[in-house]
C-alpha cells in the first residue's frame, strides 16, 4: 500500500495523449489553440493592467507560462496564465512589497507548489469547503469590478491604493475628473459582450431576416468570434478614428517590446524570504485551489480523461517558478480560456501549446497595434470577467442552507473584499473546522438502555464519533454512574460507535477508573475496527480483559481441608479466644 509521503511519479499528460495522435486530432487541437490564443490576447493585457503591471509583463506570462502547464501539465485541455484571481493579490503585494518582491514571491510559490505536487498534495486542495470556495471567488470579483471603475470613468488617479476603504475614498474624491467618452466606450463594451452570445448563440428572428444566399455560413463565423476579442477590435477602431479623448495603452505605458523579455535574476536572499512568506503562501494556495478547481470543471465538461492533480501542481510549481524571470506574474489554471478551448474542439494538451505559440506571434508581429487600445475597453472585458467569475445565485440560494453555511460564506465573502484573501482563507477554514466540529459532536449520543438488564447492570448505547468535540456526553453518564449504588456492571453498546480518537479514549478511561473505585467495571461490545484498534493498541482492551478477570475470580474464603493447628504443649499458656 502506498504511503502518504511517497513521491509523485512526474509524468505529464502530453506524454499519453502522444500515444494514439494523428492528424485529424491535430488540426482540432490547432484550431482550438488559435481560438484560445485569441482570446487570451485582451485577457492577458487586462490582468496585467489591473495588477499594476505592464500589459507585455502578462502577455509573456500567458505565452511562458502557459506554454509550460500544457507541456508538463496533468490536465488535456486546461490552458494557463494569467487570472483574474491573482489580481486582487498581485496589486496588493506590489503596493507593500514592490514590483522585485512580487517577482521573487511568484518564484518562491512555484517552487512550494512544485514540492506540493511531489508530495502528492494535490487531492488535498478538494478538502477546502465550496462555502470558502464560493465566498473568496465571489469577494475577489467585486474587488476586481472596483478596480475598474477608475478607467471605466476615465478618473485621473495616479495610484489607486490596495485597501478597499482607500480605493472607494479615492474613487470618490476623484469624480470631478470624471470622463464621458470613457464611460461610453466601457459600457459598450461590457453590454457588447452580455449581447453578443445572445445575437449569434440562438435561432432568432434577427437571424431568420437575415437569412440570405450566404448569410448563414456568415453568421456561423460570426457566431465563432469571441466576443473580447470583437469588442477591443471594433471599439479600438471607433476611438482611433473619431479621435476620442480616452487614455490608451500607449499614453500610458509607451512603447510595448516586440522582442523577447531578457532574462533577470531575481535578487533573492534569506531574509527576502523570510519576509516574503506571506505573499509566497498567498499566491501558493490560490494558484493551486484555482488551477485544481478550473481542472475539475474541465473533466465534467469534457469527455478526456480525467485530470492528475499531483502532475498539475508540478507544472503550475514549474510555469511559475520560470515566468518570473521573464518579468512575469503569477499564473494558474483559467476557467474561461479552459472552457473556450473545449468548445473549440481541443482533444489534447497539444491545443494549449498552440495557443501559447500564438500569442508570442501575435505579440512579436502586431505589438505596436495594442498600443491604440482604450483601457476603458479592457475595464469593460473585466468587468465581464468580474460577473461571470462571481456565483451570485449561491447568495440567492443562502435561504435555504443552514446558519453554519451562511456564516462561513458570507464571513469569508467580507474578509475577502475588506481585509485580504489571505486572511479570509484562513478564518475561513478556521470557522468552517469548528462549526463542523459541533455539528459532529451533536451527532454524537449516548442512550439508556432499559429493557433485558440482568441485576446490578446498567446498558448505554453510543452512536456516531466520540471525538475531542463529543466527549461532553460522556459527563452525564458519569454522573449517572455516580449516582447510582455500588458494584454496577456498566456495558456500552458500541455496534454505532463508528469513530473513536485519543480524547474520547480518555474520557472511557475516566468513566472505567470511577467504575473500578465503586467495585464495578466495564464492558464494550460490538466494537467497529477503528475504534477496536485504537482500543486495543493504547492497552485499554488489556485493562478491560484484567477487570473482568478479577471480578469472575472467587473471594478469599478460608479452607475447610486445611490441616488444624497444633496443641500447644504442657504448661504453655494458650492463644487468646482457645476453649
């Protein structure tokens, strides 16, 4: 049987899907490759943005990175980079700990993610509740909406804080500087993109107008566009040719390379570390529960076969331990390119390769044509990303869940949005462990049995765990044993007992200790095998064994046989009491 600490075996899914490849399967994969590739194009350049980076700083990290969790990767169709998670993060370790610390963070997570992997960590990842899921995802895009509003508005701020108070404060002072033609561009585009799959996705009477010689093949591609990608083509257009006054990427950031980014040594240090172990184990976690999440999703919506978490979370350790020296961000696993790339046609991890050699030829042939996008175009796709990464309907559906399920949710969703996510994880699994723990402890009973008692016993039935949340129950039985005359024959029925740790082993031990000191003792019957083993192994069955061996042994009565005394000789005085 293998043991939990044995190593992974590091074999990536492109290694199996190269078995039985062939051309058909290929011109699928490609074709997929250059739908995604397109698709991750604004993507790439909003999430850099929004982070506080320069958009190439995400594009590089969409091509290297992504190119590497599909080439090591466990998945056969997940595509990586980067993600509208990492946003809220990133921006707020570059505002406290600067753009070279955020570098060496990301390096220090992939290595933790890699050894996460070789551990065979990943299945890990799944004990994370939905409640803290669903709550820190829902929190992480209303913070992402937030930071869009300032080019949304085309407001004129320097540096928006990462605090969530700070960046309302400075939306709100900075309203005078509000810009109209920004606004109109990002609306249309966030309306755009609610539009378009409605437009194209559904037989319709617009489409039936149009039903034309040739408008159908027409309207089929047009229904294969993705939607960002028309918006930022279109929207680019209308602002270049009307000469709008809207902030682009090129006023903001100059010039975008065209060529390779150099490569850089991260200054790295023990005491950079050290100091850094917060943001490292912040990009760590939310790099492995997105990317193993966005994996799960791509295996119920896909018919390959299923993923491997381990081999995952090494590729995701390696795609971010080597993008950062190419001036990267983090990255993981991306639900929407993933989703894009199965409905496109992907079979294989071949597709999220192609998509990667995509972009870099877009980015080395077309880079100084970014340089004419609005970014109230690119707030617009976030803000689409913003609504569709949230599940909103679950804070509809809260009605219906219990208390604990309310506040776990609900309290993550606050701390994610005010303090950090960070912090929200934590107390999140914090609050969840311990309303588990009551609901657990109150499944826990012990009863009186009444009927079929032989004199001077007394039967309890125990069902469900008797663990460090439960062992409350075992006090009243005391008191009963107490209460009760001495000598009794206390037996616990345990056929129900189905869990047993070392504090409710102590609390057994305490109720067979006052027993014995009233003359009585204890027995267990029906014991399930781990709690038998337990028992047996902490020596408690030996004590029970030698309990019951002292009271089936007779009393110390005096012989009858024995041979009597012999008479004290002549003129010897007798013994006290002698006739």
């Amino acid at each position: 049987m293998s043991m939990p600490w044995t190593f992974a075996r590091f074999h990536p899914r492109l290694l199996d899907s190269c078995r039985d490849y062939n051309r058909q399967r290929f011109w699928k994969d490609a074709g997929a490759g250059l739908t995604v590739g397109i698709v991750a194009l604004p993507l790439a350049m909003a999430f850099a943005i929004a982070s506080g980076m320069k958009p190439e700083a995400g594009l590089w990290t969409a091509i290297i990175a992504g190119f590497l969790i599909s080439l090591l990767g466990g998945s056969s169709v997940q595509i990586g980079g980067p993600a509208g998670a990492f946003i809220v993060v990133v921006y707020g370790i570059i505002e406290r700990y600067g753009l070279p610390n955020l570098l060496i963070s990301t390096a220090l997570a992939g290595v933790l993610l890699f050894f996460m992997g070789l551990l065979r960590l990943g299945t890990l990842v799944r004990y994370v509740p939905v409640t803290i899921v669903v709550g820190f995802t829902n929190g992480i895009a209303v913070l992402i909406a937030l930071s869009q509003l300032k080019d949304l508005l085309g407001l004129r701020v320097e540096r928006m804080p990462a605090d969530f108070f700070s960046q309302c404060l400075t939306l709100w002072r900075h309203l005078p500087t509000f810009n109209g033609w920004a606004l109109l561009l990002g609306l249309a585009c966030v309306v755009g993109l609610f539009v378009w799959p409605w437009l194209w996705g559904r037989p319709h009477r617009f489409q039936q107008a149009l039903d034309l010689p040739g408008m159908r093949r027409a309207m089929h591609t047009a229904a294969r566009l993705p939607g960002p990608v028309v918006a930022l083509v279109t929207l680019t257009a209308v602002a270049w040719l009307f000469k709008l006054p809207v902030e682009t990427i090129g006023s903001r950031f100059g010039d975008i390379p065209s060529g390779l980014p150099p490569l850089a040594w991260p200054d790295l240090s023990w005491e950079s570390a050290k100091r850094l172990l917060n943001p490292t184990l912040t990009i760590a976690l939310l790099g492995a529960v997105e990317s193993l999440l966005c994996a799960r999703v791509a295996d119920q919506i896909s018919d390959q076969p299923r993923h491997d978490p381990n081999q995952e979370l090494m590729a995701q350790g390696v795609a971010n331990l080597v993008s950062p020296f190419f001036g990267g961000m983090p990255a993981t696993g991306t639900i929407a390119r993933t989703v894009t790339n199965i409905r496109s046609g992907a079979t294989s991890p071949v597709a999220g390769l192609v998509h990667a050699l995509v972009l870099a030829l877009i980015v080395l042939l077309a880079a100084p044509l970014a340089l004419l996008i609005p970014l109230p175009v690119l707030s617009g796709i976030l803000l689409f990303v913003a609504w569709n990464m949230g599940e909103w309907h679950e804070f509809v559906q809260l009605r219906h869940y219990s208390g604990h399920y309310r506040l776990v949710m609900l309290g993550t969703f606050v701390l994610t949005v005010v303090f950090d996510l960070t912090v929200a994880i934590e107390v999140g699994l914090v609050l969840a462990c311990a309303l588990f723990i009551r609901r657990m402890s109150s499944l826990f009973t012990v009863a009186a049995v009444t009927e079929g008692l032989a004199p001077g016993e007394r039967r309890y039935r125990l069902h469900g765990a008797l663990f460090f949340g439960a062992v409350d129950r075992i006090d009243g039985l005391l008191t009963d044993v107490e209460l009760s005359p001495p000598g009794l024959r206390v037996v616990l029925d345990t056929q129900h007992l189905v869990a047993l740790d070392t504090t409710g082993l102590d609390a057994l031990r305490q109720l067979h200790r006052v027993i014995r000191q009233r003359g009585g003792r204890l027995q267990l019957d029906g014991l399930q095998p781990q709690p038998e083993g337990l028992v047996r192994r902490s020596g408690f069955a030996a004590e029970l064994a030698l309990a019951a061996a002292e009271a089936a042994s007779p009393a110390t009565q005096p012989d009858p046989t024995a041979a009597a005394a012999p008479a004290p000789a002549p003129g010897q005085p007798q013994a006290p009491g002698t006739p």
